[in-house]
C-alpha cells in the first residue's frame, strides 16, 4: 500500500514525523514513488478498487492542508468541514503573522471580506420571507432617497450584481495612501449622488458585473427599514442570536495578536495588505472578522432553516437567466453553482476566504458545509482551488471532477518524462465515469487553474496532456499555445497555431 504525505509517499509502517509538514523536498520523486501515488489517486477518484486500509479522514485532510501551503505559499489557514450537521474536521495551519510567526490558534480571527456579503443578503431574504420586501421591485420604493437615475433599478438585480452601478471606489484608492482615503465620500448618500452623474456600467439586469455599491445599496436600504445602523441590525439578528463570540462588523476591538494580519501575493512575493480608511458605509460589504467555528455556525444556522426557512431558499436560491441566454453567477447573493452532483452556494472572500454549502437536491438531502479561511498566498492562490481541494480529499467518490484536478495539478508540479505522461494518459483514458467530451473539459479548465496559480511551466504539463489524449481537438491546442505565451515562447505559440490552421484547412 502507498500512502500520500505532503506529496511524498510512504509505504505501510512508516509516517510522518510531526503534524506540521517540512517543505517538500527540492529533488524529483522516483517513478515508482511518486507516480505510484498520481496512480493510486486515479484509482481512487475513478472508483477502481483499491486494496488499502482507508486512512483517516483527519490525516488526509491536514495533509491536504500542508500540501496546501507549500504548494502556494499560504501564510495562515484555518478549515472546518460539517457533513449532514456533524463536524468531521477542524483544522488550522501556518502562523497568523509573518513578522512575529504567531502560530494560527483555533480561536484566530481573520478577516472574512466579501463573505460580509452573505449576512447582508440573509437579513434581505429574512424580509422577503416576511413579506416586507420583493425583490423585483424597484429598490428605491424601499429606500426613497435614491438617485432618479437608478429608478429602475430591483433590490434582486442588487443582490445579484446585474444593477449595472459601477464601483464607488477606484483601483488606486486601494494602496491606503492618505490621498486615496481621502476621495470617499463621506455618506452613502453623498457617494450615491456622486455615482450618479456616472453613466450606468450596463443595463440593469443585463449582465454579471460584481461591484461593492450594489451592497452599500442595500445596507442602507436595511437600516431604512429597522431605523437601525447595520452593525446593530446585523448584531441582533444573527450574531447574537446565533452566539457568534468571535465575529464582529468592523475591525475587533481585540488585542492586535488575535486578528490575522492580511497579505497579498503575486509571483511568489508577499506583502501587507495596505491599511484602507473605509469609510462606515463600507462595513456591509467587506469588513467582516470571525473565525473558523463562528462562520461554520452561521453556515450551519442557514443550512438548517434557522436564519431562514428551506423553502425560501429553494426558491430565493435559483439562478437568473440573463438575457443573453447566460446564467447568472449569483442567486439572491450567494455564488450558485454544482459540484459533481451536488448544488452548492456559497461567496469568495478577497480571493483569501471561501465558505460553501453543498446539498443533494434538497437541504434535506445528503449536505456539507465548508469553510476555509487564510490570510493570505505568495502565489496568490484562487480561494476555489482550496476549497476544491478539500473537496477532493473529503470524497473523491462523491466530487470525482475535484479529485481529478487535484490529481492533476499534482501531475503537472512533478515534471513528467514522456513515459511517465504517456502512462499517466493511458490510466486517465480508462477512467470511468466521463465522457471524451467532459474529460477534455476538465483537462483544460484545470491547465487555467494551473496558469493562473502555479505558473506556465506547469501549465504547459497539463495543456500538453490535453492535446496528447485529443489531438484533433483545436480548443486543447489552442489553450497550450496560450500556456507557450505565457511561458514567454512566442515562436512555439505560432508554431502551434499555425498547425491548427493547417488542421482546419486541409480536407477530410
């Protein structure tokens, strides 16, 4: 039996020394190490049977979280994962702190950003399903002191980013520099005005386009209703009725070791998170601090219809169709989607935080709930690629698509000889379960995964794959020319481009 640490195997009887992993080793594992292990993962993800003592759940999702961390670079990170209203793990990993290496605790507050959204649109559905607000009115009959030209404009196509406003900050504002503070205006109404005299980003709903002031909007419009500021508003009506000890709208007042600081990375390079002034009608939209155990409750406490009934959220829970024929990425505010077989929604956090729900069919149904807080990645990794990982580990029976990008990724960062690729493609073309058409798919979707959080050399791996199992396919090759462009080799770009071309135009 081969058994996965850290992406280095072990075969039965040996272990890993300690819970907290050492960085991976600089050389390449052996072919009967390593890719024994891609090979045992295929067969697990593809439901081949395998002879092996099942390891503990525990210990293959820490794993997954080292893994994790030396793959990306993660500072910090903190994970809960409930299965049908039972905690099946908790974790945490890395420091809170670059500066002092503050372990994360269990009890470590990090900042949640945009997941500040989803308490936002939990109070607006609590409103509807009282009967006080419908969503495809007018947001200004709820909150009269609207701009006239945003009339039109529905508390759903709030919710939903398809209002067309456009964003009441600039890019620059975000660097925290005294003169970027400066430019917000100083209530939501005087921004309101200012925004405006700005023509509409899009034609309400017409589109998708993500902006904070869609929940500016709608923080206002629930302190119009409760004569309450939205701190207050959303205290009472789920912090403290769901004992959230550790969550707070707006930065805690806290000693400064219990908040993670926050990061940003790119290219491997971290660096603080520059210190915005927001301005207090910004708390709404972003300025969430909670732990790990606090968000996996208020989770659980939507999940179970305690926040708000089932049967609201079926219904407030179906995605739009825009008029373009496309479906909206969100429904009444929560990121609307399917993993494998199960329905998920959930909402992204500064591309740091990512909190999900899954059920089959119903909330009644077989469901999970995850969360998976960081604070930060020198590669500036995709909050979904984490949670996917999870996912993977949790079940690959259950999320095969999750386990097999996993498996891929690992694939791609341990450069492949040409025999080892051409095994690995002849196990992926025996495997159960998809068709030509979906394997090709999620090939190619896991290459821009790659490109985009581990770099074009390892994506180049994956595209290359693609094109050796679907050679006639112009979309695979199209897709590793554009890894080769990345890489910085213009000239093989249009070598392979040139070849679909050629492909195209020559006769059956």
């Amino acid at each position: 039996m081969v058994r996965c640490w850290a992406g280095r195997a072990f075969t039965d009887g040996a272990s890993p020394a300690t819970s907290r992993s050492s960085p991976l080793p600089a050389r390449r594992l052996q072919l009967p190490q390593w890719f024994a292990w891609l090979l045992l993962c295929l067969a697990v993800c593809c439901c081949f049977p395998v002879a092996a003592t099942p390891e503990p759940l525990a210990d293959r999702l820490t794993r997954q979280m080292q893994l994790n961390r030396q793959r990306y670079g993660i500072v910090g990170q903190a994970v809960v994962v409930v299965h049908n209203g039972k905690r099946v793990f908790r974790g945490v990993d890395g420091v809170a702190d670059l500066q002092t290496q503050q372990p994360v605790t269990d009890e470590q507050i990090f900042p949640a950003f945009s997941v500040a959204k989803l308490f936002v649109s939990t109070l607006i559905m609590q409103l509807v399903e009282a009967g006080q607000i419908d969503l495809d009115q007018p947001a200004r009959q709820y909150l009269p002191a609207l701009p006239e030209p945003w009339k039109h404009i529905t508390v759903r196509q709030l919710l939903d980013h398809t209002s067309g406003l456009p964003e009441y900050f600039e890019p620059s504002q975000m660097r925290g520099a005294d003169d970027a503070n400066a430019r917000f205006a100083s209530s939501a109404q005087a921004m309101f005005e200012r925004l405006a005299t700005q023509p509409l980003a899009a034609v309400p709903g017409s589109e998708t386009r993500y902006t904070n002031t869609n929940y500016v909007v709608l923080a206002q419009l629930l302190q119009a209703h409760y004569r309450k500021p939205y701190p207050q508003i959303a205290s009472e009506r789920i912090i403290a009725k769901l004992h959230l000890t550790r969550t707070s709208i707006g930065r805690p007042l806290l000693p400064a070791h219990s908040v993670a600081s926050a990061y940003l990375g790119t290219d491997g390079k971290l660096e603080p998170e520059p210190t915005v002034a927001w301005p207090e009608y910004a708390l709404a939209h972003g300025q969430l601090y909670t732990n790990v155990d606090d968000l996996s409750t208020f989770l659980e406490a939507v999940r179970t219809g305690r926040l708000v009934g089932k049967e609201t959220l079926r219904k407030l829970w179906q995605p739009q169709t825009l008029p373009n024929g496309q479906r909206g990425w969100f429904a009444s505010g929560w990121e609307v989607g399917q993993d494998d077989a199960y329905q998920s929604v959930g909402h992204d956090g500064g591309a740091r935080v990512r909190v999900r729900i899954l059920f089959d069919t119903t909330l009644d149904g077989d469901s999970y709930s995850v969360v998976y807080l960081t604070n930060g990645s020198a590669r500036g990794v995709w909050s979904r690629v984490l949670l996917d990982s999870v996912l993977a580990t949790l079940s690959p029976q259950r999320f095969p698509s999750k386990s097999l990008a996993e498996t891929l990724i690992a694939f791609a960062l341990h450069a492949p000889d040409e025999r080892e690729t051409r095994t690995f493609a002849q196990a992926l073309r025996a495997r159960p379960g998809l068709s030509d058409a979906a394997l090709e798919r999620a090939i190619n979707a896991t290459g821009y995964t790659v490109l985009s959080n581990l770099g074009a050399t390892a994506a180049i791996r994956v595209f290359a794959l693609n094109v050796d199992l679907f050679p006639a396919s112009s979309n695979a090759r199209d897709s590793l020319a554009e890894a080769y462009e990345a890489a910085g080799d213009v000239a093989r770009a249009k070598r392979i481009r040139q070849t679909i071309k050629d492909r195209s135009s020559s006769p059956d």
